[in-house]
C-alpha cells in the first residue's frame, strides 16, 4: 500500500497541471548542472527512523500545519512514535545544524526541516552525512548544489492563493452591493513578513484572485520583518484598517492580524489554518499547503527504494493545495461555487494565475522578465520566466521566484 501511495503521488506530479509551458534558461550552457539525486535502498519499517526540524512550535499557523501533516504522515505510514524525533523552536542558525547532526546521531535516516533560513545548515549537514537523506521545505539550492542527498520541496501555492482570493473578490462584490462603500473605495490589505519572493508571489496572486472578481480592487502590503510576531502581525493588520482597508489577508504565522480583524469587524482570509474559531464573524477562508502527501512521498521511498525528486512541486492535483473550510456564516451568496468553477478552468489550463494580460507593471505589459531561479547569491536574474502570454512560476525550481511589484497593489518605500 506503501509503495502504491508513493507512486501514485509521483504520477500525479508528472502529469499534474503545470502554470504555462517553459521556455529554456538563457545561456542555458553556462547553468550549473542539475543534481542528481541519490538512489536509495528500501529500508524496513524496524529500522526505519525520521527526525523534523521545525522553527517554531504548534503556538505558529506556518510550523502547526507541518506538524499536523509529520504526525498524519508519519501515523499513515505505520511509523512507531519511537521512531519519529520531532525538535521545535530550531532558529535559522547553526542551531539547525546541530539539531539535524543530533538527529542523525540518535538514529534519523531522513531529516526534514521546515523553514527558508534552515536551509545552508541543512546542506552543512547533508555534506557530513553523505549516508542520510535531508529535505527541506520552500529552499532553493538542491537542484543545481550537487549534493546528492539534500532535496528541496514546494507547491504551487499561488494557485491556493488566487483560490483565496476569489473569496476575498466575492465578499467585496457583496459589500459594494450592499453599500458599505464604493467600487472605487474597494482596498485591501496584506499583512507580510518579509519582501521576499515567497510573499509577493503569494500576495500578487492573491491580488490577482480578488481582481478577477472584483476589478476595482487595490491593496496596500506591510512588512512585519519577522515570520512570527503577534504583536507586529497584529498592529500591521490595524493599520491597515485604519489606512481604509475593507478586507485583510496574511503571509505571516500568527493570530495577530485574524484576531485584529475579529475586533474590528473586518472580513479577514488567512493562511495556513482555518482561523474561524478566531474571527467567527469574520474569518472567510484561508489558503494551505497540504505537506502529508510530500512526507508520505519521501517515507514511501526510505521504505520501498528509490529517490527523492531534488526539486519537487506539489499542486492542485497532488493534494498539496488546499483552501480550508468555508465559513458560510461570513462568505458571501454564492462563494463556494464559484471557487469550484475557478478551481476547475486552473486545473484545466484555461485560467493561468500569473496570466501577463491580467496585469501590468509601471502601466506596460509584461513580455520579459529574468527571474533568479539558480540562487547563486548574486540575486542576479537568469531565467527567462515570461512565455506564451504568463509568468512561469514554480516551473524552473519549486520555491517561488516571482518578485515583482505590479500595478494596484502598494508597498512600504524601501
């Protein structure tokens, strides 16, 4: 059964929906080559030991939704508790290094860690440890680092995002009928952590979603600086409101901007966790990454033989892109079909998220953009991102590269 889920996941991921077609690199023969990733000998379940890394603990959205997903996988899989070492509040520093060696030396045949800043101490110790495998959530390196047991793994959350988003339109189409405000007067907020790839790919795409309901939108963004800061979350999202804000969505890992949007009446659609308990009055859906089918991918191959994709995507049709339960109560007439009829026009190819007639940038279209997909540190573009009418994002690496600020929506000065 094992060996049947891995396989059927990594069909999924061949055949599943891709954004728009690729175009190859520029000067494609100065890119690094691609890693090749280490063949693994199939393991029994008694010997069998995995080990996760997570920044924070379940006090975070972001770090509870891998949790959830490790201790379903990992149940699923028939993996004993004893066999499964799980360290929280690890920080993007050498500490992440030494709790994947401690990891190791307690037994870990695979080690999973969950954040960004994880990721050079994973390769550190991936390095050391030629004999175990390391993957890590939402980095950029294992496709072109040449460390064969290093794997890097995301999914094409923007889909998720635009998902979102079209519940956030629907919502704002509601209160302009209603005459809450006007069509001109319909601006939005994005609570973010940090002006990385990450965000703006993720708040581009969800503006994107808002505007194909509602055209009229806008959104004004401010940064916390931090992935987790109640506080910081929580005071971004009342400023936002008190800027004009009519609804506010998140990149960020707390409740701070739900809880500041339940106290002042504000629709809210967040991220990772259904954030209903709350904002039950406000609280309309969040966007999520489902990781349980990745963790049950990467066990299936410790334990039937293999290797570990050196770059894997997950999608829509993998499972990994997930919206979570609708509040009824606060969406508006109508949502949840329309959301099933964008989700299926995504699915087919016919609706492309980053579609490059949907928006512009400094008033023109965009038909070229360099996008930094090799992360040689020089955060340099080389990648010709743009083809056939859209950006190809999450189609060259898994992690996002889009990081353009496009026209509507508004950013702190740098």
């Amino acid at each position: 059964m094992k060996k049947l889920l891995a396989l059927l996941l990594v069909a999924a991921m061949i055949f599943s929906f891709a954004a728009c077609s690729p175009e190859k690199t520029k000067d494609a023969d100065k890119a690094p080559e691609k890693t090749v990733p280490d063949e693994v000998e199939g393991m029994s379940m008694d010997d069998f030991m995995i080990g996760f890394i997570f920044l924070h603990d379940e006090n975070s959205t972001y770090d509870k939704n891998f949790l959830d997903a490790a201790k379903a996988a990992t149940k699923a899989a028939g993996i004993p508790d004893e066999q499964v070492l799980i360290k929280t509040n690890i920080p993007e520093s050498e500490d992440c290094y030494e709790a994947a060696k401690e990891l190791v030396n307690a037994g870990c045949d695979l080690v999973f860690a969950d954040s960004f800043g994880h990721e050079p101490y994973m390769i550190q110790a991936a390095k050391e440890f030629p004999d175990v495998q390391f993957c890590h959530a939402t980095g950029t390196r294992a496709h072109t680092e040449g460390v064969s047991n290093y794997h890097n793994a995301f999914a094409s959350i923007y889909e998720g995002r635009f998902l979102a988003g079209v519940a956030a339109g629907m919502k704002l189409n509601e209160m302009i009928a209603a005459g809450e405000f006007t069509e001109e007067e319909a601006k939005i907020g994005y609570v973010g952590a940090f002006p990385y790839a990450e965000v703006i790919s993720g708040y581009t795409s969800f503006y994107l979603g808002v505007k194909y309901i509602c055209p009229s939108v806008t959104m004004e963004v401010q940064y916390t600086n931090s992935w987790f800061d109640i506080t910081a979350e929580n005071n971004a999202a009342k400023a936002l409101i008190a800027s004009g804000c009519k609804l506010i969505s998140q990149h960020a890992d707390s409740s701070g901007a739900p809880t500041a949007c339940e106290d002042a009446g504000v629709p809210n659609v967040a991220y990772n966790i259904d954030t209903s308990d709350l904002g039950p009055t406000t609280a309309i859906i969040s966007s999520k990454i489902n990781w349980e089918p990745y963790f049950a991918y990467i066990i299936g191959v410790m334990l039937e033989g293999g290797s570990i994709d050196a770059d894997w995507t997950g999608t829509l049709a993998t499972d990994s892109v997930q919206l979570t339960k609708l509040n009824e109560a606060v969406a508006a007439e109508g949502t949840a079909e329309k959301i099933e009829e964008v989700k299926g026009l995504i699915s087919s190819g016919e609706l492309k998220v980053f579609d490059t007639s949907t928006f512009t940038v400094n008033g023109e279209e965009l038909t070229t953009y360099l996008a930094d997909v090799v992360d040689a540190g020089d955060y340099v573009g080389e990648t010709e991102a743009v083809s056939d009418g859209c950006f190809n994002e999450s189609t060259y690496r898994s992690a996002p590269y889009f990081n353009i600020i496009i026209d509507g929506i508004t950013v702190p000065e740098a």
